[in-house]
C-alpha cells in the first residue's frame, strides 16, 4: 500500500489502525518472556538449585542471538513481507514459550531452549512489525510507530500478575504452557484478521528503485565515514549502552528484587503493572517533551533520573513510598530509551544514512540488553545481594544522562550545501 494517496492523518488512520492496533500486539508477545523472567527464578532456582547466573543467562542467550539473526531477517522482510514472517513466529514463539515447562534440570538445556528462542523471537521482533506500520503512515508515523512499542508496556504491565497467578495456582511448569496459549494464540487470532503489511514485489521494487535511490541520494546527513568521525554520535552510542545494560539488567531482576526486599509476590506483581502503566506515559510524552523542549536536557535529564529507580531499592531505602516511587521511574524512564536514541540518532546523523546509523546503534543497544540481566545475576552471586549491581545502576544512568546533555546542538539539516557544512563543523 502506497501512502501517497494519504493526503492527511486521519485518511492514513482511517486505513491503517487495524495495523498499529495488530502490531502493538504482536509487538507485547515478543516482550512475554523478558517481563515474565523475573517471575519464574524463585521457582527454578529452588526446584533446580540454579544460581542468579544461570537463570539470567537464558535471557541473555536469547537477545543476543535474536540481535546476531536481525540483518538476515530484515532481508527477508524486504523480500516476503511482514506478514509471512509474522504469523508462523507467532505460533513457533508460542510453542517456544510453552516449551519451558519441560525443562529438566539441566543448565546446558536451559541455554539451549532459550537460544532456540531467541531463534524463534527474530520473526517477531520490532523490525517485522515497523516495517509494516511504515508502509501505511507517513504524516502519522511517528505516533503510529509510537503506539506499536507501546506493546512492550503491555507486556510489563501485565505478565508478571498473570504469570505469579498461573504460579502460585498451578505451577511454574503449567505457567510457562498457560501463558504462552493465553498470550500467543489471543496475538495470532488478532494478527491473523488484521495485520496487513503493503508488501511490495520484488518486480514492483525494482522498478522504483532508480526513484528511491535518487531521492535518497538528495536526502541531507552524514556519510558513514562522517558518521564514524561525530564524537556526538559516539557518545549518544555510549549514554544508550550503559543506560539500557543497567536498565534492562535491572528489569528482569526487578522482581526478585522487590521480593527478597519483603514484599510478597503478589504485591511485586502489583507493582510491576505500575511501572507498565508508567511506561506508556514515557513512550508517548517524551517525543512531545523532545519537539517542544531543549532535547539535550530533556533527553540528559530523562536517562538521568533512572537513577531514581535504583536508589530507592539499595538496603536501608525500603520504604514502600520510595518503592513505588521507584517503580513509576523505572516504567517512565523504560518508555523513553528508545524514543530518545532514535531522535538524536537522526537529529546528528540526519536521514542520507539513517539505516546505517541507527541499525548500528540498535545492534549496541541489543547487546547492552542481553549482557545486562547476566551482569546483575553474576554480581548477586559475586556480592550476596543487589546492592552492588543498584549502585552500579546509579552512576551508570547519572553518566548516561551528563552525556546527552553535554550533545552540542543538533545542525539543521535543510539542503545538501548546509548539511555539508554543519558536517564540517561537528
């Protein structure tokens, strides 16, 4: 489907909400198995005798080979479309979430299941369901790419109730089955009836792309070797990096955090879908903040004050204002990591290599998202506790932030000579 014909908003809402609506689905089954691991490491490490290492390897497995697999899967997106990648993942990242239930015992097996995961998560990671929301908005993509991420929130806010309950009701085997049928084959029916994607054929491209490539070409920004040169860019790579390895580390622990804290599973449940509702708040307040506002401090200050959800929950800070405190930080500043790499990515690179930049950075941000939740297992088991891996959190997010905020202003870039010279400059 073409956009073109699209001459407002509303005309390219009228058409494409079942898309948004479809991929904000499919978009939380990807995110079922991060917000929900938390839940099971009580039950695995007592029923196993696991340690916080193994258990947070698992995860750790399945984002890395999730971000390895993600070039070749963006081909094949750009060769079958969307929607024949989506719905098998759909029903073999079901049948990867209920294959849990049988492990054994066995660390080696636990790895194994979730690199085969990982495996099965790449068909519906956020390239598979962006990719299609494209095609179908141009004056409203931006909210329409907004609401799509908005499915992890979902997924925040809702798992670790539904998860706890399943359980502490019929086990954690029963859990991991349940909730993949649940979750998963609710996201087929959905995607099945109304997940469209304009894929456009291999024939049809190859005609446009003298067009394309032309357009492109006029298009203002850096070149990759320019790129490599703006220290604004390296540091944006390094504030994104520690911030999400901190973060996400912190976000699959959280759980058993607020749990060896004192409070009972169901109140940890309770607070968890506190910090997704917050999340939602981050996702779609912080682009607005970002136009309106200075974006340096808005982006610097932001990042900055995730600190606040790692001090609160350091020993001798338990106070169940500051945990709740804690957790509307934790969901706001979850909604706004990507939004804010994702503005400043093009802000200084500009769009003639935005693929490139950006794609380069989100690579960065997939690791710092699959070493994190092993950093924090290994530094529990290291230290005896959190407290090390909060403080760690701390300074990781209050640097994260000095960084953005010490970002020079972005250049204008309004034509070709312009952006040469803003080039030049930076």
């Amino acid at each position: 489907m073409s956009t073109s014909k699209a001459t407002t908003a509303a005309d390219e809402w009228r058409g494409g909400w079942p898309v948004v609506l479809s991929a904000m689905v499919g978009y939380s089954l990807f995110s079922v198995m991060l917000s929900g691991a938390g839940i099971f490491m009580e039950p695995l490490g007592k029923e196993f005798g696991w340690n916080r290492t193994i258990l947070s390897a698992g995860p750790a497995i399945a984002t890395i080979v999730t971000a390895l697999l993600s070039p070749p899967v963006g081909m094949l997106i750009d060769r079958f479309g969307s929607r024949r990648l989506a719905l098998p993942g759909i029903l073999v990242t079901t049948a990867g979430m209920s294959a849990f239930g049988l492990i054994t015992g066995s660390p080696m097996q636990w790895y194994v299941v979730w690199g085969l995961f990982g495996v099965a998560l790449v068909m519906i990671k956020t390239t598979v369901w962006s990719a299609a929301v494209v095609t179908f908005f141009e004056k409203g993509r931006g909210l329409a790419l907004g609401l799509t991420i908005v499915g992890t929130a979902v997924s925040q806010a809702a798992v670790p109730a539904l998860g706890n309950w399943l359980i502490e009701d019929y086990g954690w085997r029963q859990a991991y089955a349940y909730l993949g049928l649940i979750w998963g084959l609710g996201t087929f029916v959905i995607c099945y009836f109304l997940f469209k994607d304009g894929f456009v054929s291999a024939s049809q491209r190859k005609a446009e792309a003298a067009a394309h490539a032309a357009a492109v070409a006029s298009k203002p920004g850096l070149t990759v070797r320019e790129a490599l040169c703006s220290s604004a860019l390296w540091r944006l790579l390094l504030s994104s990096f520690i911030v999400m390895l901190t973060t996400q580390g912190l976000s699959v622990h959280l759980f058993p955090i607020l749990t060896e804290s004192g409070i009972s599973r169901a109140e940890a449940a309770g607070m968890l879908a506190i910090s997704g509702a917050a999340a939602v708040v981050g996702k779609l307040a912080t682009g607005v903040l970002l136009d309106r506002f200075r974006p340096n401090w808005i982006g610097g200050l932001t990042l900055a004050a995730a600190a606040l959800v790692f001090a609160p929950l350091m020993e001798g800070a338990r106070a169940p204002a500051l945990i709740v405190l804690a957790m509307l930080a934790n969901g706001y500043a979850a909604g706004t990591k990507t939004n804010i790499t994702l503005y400043f990515a093009a802000g200084f690179g500009g769009m003639k290599n935005f693929g490139v930049i950006y794609g380069t950075m989100s690579a960065a941000i997939a690791l710092a998202a699959g070493v994190g939740p092993l950093v924090a297992g290994v530094m529990y088991d290291h230290f005896g506790g959190y407290n090390e891996f909060l403080l760690f959190g701390v300074i990781s997010c209050v640097v994260g932030g000095a960084l953005v905020m010490s970002l020079p202003p972005m250049p204008r870039w309004t034509d070709a000579e312009e952006a040469e010279a803003e080039a030049a400059l930076a």
